[in-house]
C-alpha cells in the first residue's frame, strides 16, 4: 500500500511516530523508506526505536526534506547516509549529543535551518569544522533568544506558553516584525505540534533558499531594530541553551565563521553584527600566526625553512609586526603546528595503554597521577602511581621498561624530575614525603610482575611534599608541599642543605629553578604570590613578589627563561617577565565559579603556545603565548556515556612538534619525507632510516642526519632512539659543537 502512492495522487506524506505506535525500529525505517519522494516531514521525537535504530538511520539516509530528532540518544553525531532532500533537522534536547564526526553533515548538501538547543555540544572547533561543510546553511540555532519589555513577561508577550505556538501553520513571510522578535518563530518547534491544520503550501525549499526574501527581511528587522533602540532598548532570555553558548565570543566566532548564516539563536545577523564578529575573532582567536591573511600549507613552510627563508608575510604600509618572528628559534615550529592543526579539528588521541600484562600479570593494572617525559630520550616517559610506584615506560611501544615498587615507604608520587647530565637517573618524591634518587640502568627489567626497588639513593624526607625540581646542572633539587618551607639538597652528597622557612603565607605548591641559571627558583602559593628567589643571596627575601585574584597552583619558566607563566585557581593564567614579574599578557579564559578548579597551564612548542587544563574541566585550552589568542580547544572524552577526563597533570612533548603531531599525518608532510628518503639516501640508508625517524618531531632533518650518518657508517640502530649500541659508529659521531650528529 505505502509504495501503491508514489504513484499516486497524494502529493506528500508525513510521519509522526505517536504513544500507540507498535512499529520495531526495523519495520518503521521500512515504513519511512517505502514513501520515497514523498516523504516530506518526519517528526520522531522521543522515539522509543533505540541506538540501532538511529545507527542505522544515520547510516543509510532518508528522504525526507523536514527531520525531527528531538530527545534522540546520539553521543557523536555521524550522518552517513544520503539525506539529499533535508532542509531542516532539529536535535533539540538530544543530551546525550557532545560532537559531531568531521564529515557528518557532509551528506546534507541542501541543509538550510540546524537546531540543537539543549544538547551537551561545547566545543567551537569541532562544531564549526563540521557545520563549515553545509554550504546552504542560513539559521543556526543552540539556545532560543526571545525579546520581552520590561512590562511584559516573556510568556505574556508571546502569547501564552513558550512552548506552544498560537498558529502552527503561520507562513514565514507573513510574520511581521514584532512577532519575529517576540514569538519563538521556528520550524522545529512547528514540528513539535503538527496537526490536522497544517497548512501544506508552506514551500521551505523556496523560502529558504530564496536570497531576495531574506534580504527584505533582514532590510524590515534592521529598521526595527533602529526604531526599538531609539526609544526602548528589547531585552532578550535565553531558553534552553547548550554549553557551547557559554564560550566567550561564541556569536562572534560564529558569525565569523560561518559567512552565509542569516539567523543566529532567533536573532538576525546584520551586517553590522558580521563587521564586528571579524574584528572580535581577529583579537581573541588566532587563525594563523604572526597576523598572516594566508593559509600555508605544510610543505610550503618546510620548503621555506629548507632554503633558510624567513619571511613569511609581505607587510602593508601602515603594518608593524606585533612579535619579531624572523629571528626566532620556533619560528617554524610556530607555523607547521598553525598550519597542520588547522587542517583538522580533531586531534588524534593515543591512549597509553601500560597495564599488568607487560609484566606478566594480567590481571594488575597502574592507578598513574604524574608523569615526566624524559629530557633527552625521545621514547621513554617516567610516571608515578597512587600505590607508590615509579614507572618507566616506552611510550611508543607501551612496554614497560623498569618499574620500582614502592616497598611500604613511599605512598602517591606527586613529584618526578630527571637528571639531564645523567639521562639514566631520576628523582621521586611521595605524599608521604619519601625522597629517592632512582638509577634505571642499575634496575633489573620487570619480569613475572615484579617490580624491583634496587638501584636508589634515600635523601632526608620532606613532610607533605608536593613538589619537586632539578637545577639546570644536575647539583641541587629544591621540594615544596603543603607548608609554608622548601627545603634544598645536594644530589652528589645525598643530604639536605637548608630548609628555607615561612618563603609564603600559605603552602607552596610548586617551585621551579629556571632552566639556565642553576641558582634562581621560583615559588607559587595559594596566599595569591609567585616570588623569584636567587640561592646566590641566601633567599631571604625574594627578588620581587607578583600577586594574582586567586590562590597560584603552578609556576615555570618558558624554555629560554624569558617569562613566567602563573596558574591561579580557575583559569587565572598570567605571563610575566622574568626579570622583573611584571605582566606581560593576561590569557582571556572563562572562569568556572568553582574555587577548586585548579588550573596548571605549561610551555609547548618552545614559548609560542601555551597549554592549560584545569582539575574540574574536561578540556584542554591551546593559546599563543605572544598574543594571548586562542588556537584550539581539546575535549577530552573518555569510554562510555557521560564520562569525560578532567586534567590532573599536563605536559608538552619536548621532542615533537606537538599540535603537528596530534593531527595524524598530513599527506605534504608524508611528501616531504618520502622525499627527503628517495633523493638524499640509498635503498638501504632510505629504508632503515624512515623507520628509525618514523617518530621524529622534525623528521626531514632527522632523515637528513641519519641518511648521511649511514652512508659513512653503512648501519643505522633499530627502534626510534635507542640500541645505539648495535651500531657504534653511528652513535659516536659528533657535530662541529661536539654534541651527537645522528639522531
């Protein structure tokens, strides 16, 4: 019968599944199909179908130009089907909806109006790399702005209910301009409350691609706002609004970012709200560094840094650089992880997966809390348990390489530092204020789940410690903790020198030596200071106190010691200068109102980009250190519904360009050193060294050393960095500085 009518008369038909429907999921997608072109509007809200149905809807499309899932139970939406016809989908109140895969609407060519209002969705870039790809897309929606008067509540100026409609069949040109305003016009809502009175003239598909009425209309609604603003400014609520709404710019990064867009959350985009969402997205996000108008492509830049070009823009007349970037050191680095990470928006996560099963047994797992990667070792990461533990790990094959149990002495590992002159040693510090200095080489490997406690030096034990940290010669390690003292020691005779009393009001969370002065600490408090201190002057008074608004969790220096960079309590983060702690730029990020959001923000990529987590957020926030611009925000979901990853410890790579290689592999970038292989190398040196560099942060120059230290040494190790033994000449040559040649 349903398939008798697309040869029928009947022009259209529309579904709605109702409390009597008795329909499986199965039968009712057979049903909706079986319509073909006639189907015009499904409206499935609350559907009781569940998950595979909407898997399989999503997978294999349907035809219908009006699409209802409100209260559906998608957690990732994947629209993979062909839904060729659709012109409007609401996803209203869909809570379990957090993100979207890149090319879901991708199969929605002619998509004009998107609603979903009370969904979880929260990150910009993901949403906006997802929606950047309906090109016809011109009403937005992830919150309801009504308009009320200070006479008049918003139900009584609307009519009654905010969720009932007077006129469900009210045709869109026919609404004046008042009602616009004061209604909540929209055609998901219309859905919600289809009846026998539905008025089938309502052509969407010529009303909304109809670029002539929009105009008029944007023309009236421009005059209407001229003639509210001259006497009474509207004052307008939000209804059911989606966290993504609670970003700061969010209407402006959306304007900005979608050109076509006509209607934002029931509010008309004027040409003035577009000229002041350019210049809103100019100052808080960054786009591409150094104030560049063009998008780079990898392989450009690398071309550029290969023939030792350092301009990277043609400045107008009246345009000064705002950061010297020819002279830098990441200047590069700057631009491959601008570049690279503005071709996707979704970084590729790696779950290290470090269980008991490395260590013959299966059923003992690690409970981690900190964790260091190791200064000059590309693949090694050391990190601390709850249970007392010191781990090292390969990080790139997930094997276990030594493990220190904690033999009753030590309980969670809060501080972890390696040597740098000594690349096998390293030092752990535990809640309970237990100090070892531990030597991996001197440390049987794992075997049969046993972890060893030989190979460590004991030091003097620092009550409640929280903190600890090697100067830049290896001499002297300082640790601080829950108390208002921090206590110095001396690694080669294993005993503590001083302990520096009352340095703050209140405990010290984290001190940190500078990273070329072996004398010069700073410390940060929850009494609001971070203070710079000199060993040469007997720290009794600091060389200068900077103050925050709230209680600092963590201070470091920047790579060349040119900043501080300060982390107060719920996403307070400040960059001063070193030599003086004066501010130097204030980082622009929403606070939560939690008073144990605790925020800890590190240097990555040198000092052009900043990351920062806090303790109650799942998400990672990537800013230019120079500017203070956002590059990117991280949401960090874990396995199941409603689980998500709140940031604890944070840290950037040292050894790879970290946002480029978040992103996979950009097939430029495979070009380059495809290249780099074939052209430089022979057949032997080409294979063995694209193993040997198939990890490296900047991998054409790692080719490029390792091809020529294998034609004069004709072998090249195994693995990424290590085995260096297997191949004595290679790993004995050295450079003109008399530092390793081959990587």
């Amino acid at each position: 019968m349903c398939a008798s009518i697309e040869t029928s008369e009947i022009e259209v038909v529309d579904i709605r599944n109702g409390p009597l429907c008795a329909l499986n999921g199965e039968y009712a997608l057979s049903l909706m199909r079986a319509f073909n072109q006639k189907l015009q509007v499904v409206d499935l809200q609350d559907l009781p179908f569940g998950k595979d149905f909407l898997r399989e809807l999503s997978r294999k499309g349907l035809t219908c130009q009006i699409l209802n899932l409100r209260s559906s139970h998608f957690r990732k939406l994947n629209m993979a089907g062909k839904f060729m016809q659709i012109r409007t989908l609401n996803l209203d109140f869909s809570t379990s909806l957090t993100s979207f895969q890149d090319d879901c609407f991708a199969c929605m060519p002619n998509l004009t109006c998107l609603s979903m209002c009370k969904t979880r969705v929260a990150n910009l870039w993901t949403t906006m790399a997802a929606l950047s790809k309906l090109s016809s897309l011109v009403e937005l929606r992830f919150q309801k702005w009504l308009c009320c008067n200070d006479s008049a509540s918003p139900s009584a100026s609307s009519g009654g209910n905010l969720e009932d409609q007077p006129d469900v069949g009210q045709h869109l040109t026919d609404i004046d301009e008042e009602s616009y305003l004061n209604q909540e016009f929209d055609y998901m809502d219309l859905l919600a409350n289809l009846s026998s009175g539905w008025n089938r003239q309502v052509n969407l598909r010529g009303e909304l691609s109809s670029g002539t009425t929009w105009n008029k209309k944007e023309e009236s609604l421009h005059g209407y706002f001229g003639r509210h603003n001259a006497n009474v400014r509207p004052k307008y609520i939000s209804h059911h609004a989606s966290p993504i709404c609670s970003e700061k710019h969010y209407r402006e990064y959306m304007i900005a970012s979608l050109p076509n867009l006509k209607v934002l959350d029931n509010l008309p985009v004027r040409k003035i709200d577009s000229k002041k969402a350019a210049v809103t997205f100019s100052q808080h996000f960054e786009y591409l560094p150094y104030n560049r108008k063009r998008k780079e492509s990898v392989v450009g830049i690398l071309h550029r840094r290969e023939i030792k070009d350092t301009r990277s823009h043609r400045l107008s007349k009246n345009q000064k650089p705002s950061y010297s970037h020819g002279s830098s050191q990441y200047s590069y680095t700057r631009s491959l992880c601008a570049a690279r990470l503005g071709s996707s928006a979704w970084p590729l996560f790696h779950s290290l997966s470090v269980s008991g099963c490395d260590l013959g047994d299966k059923s003992r797992s690690f409970r981690p809390r900190q964790f260091e990667y190791h200064p000059s070792l590309s693949s090694l990461m050391a990190f601390g348990t709850l249970d007392g533990e010191v781990v090292v790990v390969n990080h790139e094959n997930e094997k276990v390489v030594r493990c220190v149990s904690s033999l009753g002495a030590m309980n969670s590992v809060l501080g972890l530092c390696w040597l740098k002159k000594y690349p096998s040693k390293l030092i752990a510090g535990s809640d309970s204020g237990s100090l070892k200095l531990y030597d991996i080489e001197h440390m049987p490997p794992p075997i049969t789940g046993m972890c060893s406690g030989a190979g460590s030096i004991t030091f003097d034990d620092f009550d409640q410690l929280t903190s600890i940290h090697v100067n830049s010669t290896d001499e002297l390690f300082l640790a601080s903790g829950y108390s208002k003292n921090v206590a110095l020691y001396d690694i080669n005779s294993g005993r503590r020198i001083q302990v520096f009393t009352d340095m703050h009001r209140e405990p010290i969370n984290v001190v940190k030596f500078s990273n070329h002065s072996p004398s010069v600490f700073a410390t940060s408090s929850f009494d609001q200071d971070v203070k710079l201190w000199d060993l040469r002057q007997k720290p009794v008074q600091p060389c200068y106190t900077t103050s925050s608004s709230r209680g600092n969790v963590m201070v470091c220096f920047s790579p060349d010691d040119h900043y501080l960079l300060a982390s107060a309590v719920d996403n307070e983060v400040r960059q001063l200068l070193a030599v003086d702690g004066r501010l130097h730029l204030t980082f622009d990020i929403a606070p939560t109102g939690s008073s144990q959001n605790y925020t800890r923000s590190y240097y990555m990529n040198g000092r052009d980009y900043i990351i920062s987590g806090s303790s109650d957020e799942h998400v990672v926030r990537v800013c230019c250190a120079q500017t203070g611009r956002r590059l990117r925000d991280i949401s960090l979901e874990g396995k199941g519904l409603g689980n998500s990853m709140y940031v604890q410890s944070l840290r950037g790579d040292p050894f790879r360009v970290n946002l480029l290689e978040s992103c996979g592999n950009a097939k430029g970038y495979s070009k380059s050193r495809d290249s780099c292989s074939s052209n430089n190398m022979g057949a032997f040196c080409a294979k063995k060294c694209s193993t040997r560099c198939a990890n490296a942060g900047i991998q054409d120059r790692c080719l490029k050393y390792c091809g020529i230290c294998c034609e004069q040494c004709k072998c090249v190790p195994s693995g990424t960095y290590g085995n260096k033994h297997e191949c004595p000449c290679y790993r004995d040559k050295k450079n003109s500085k008399g530092k390793p040649k081959c990587p």
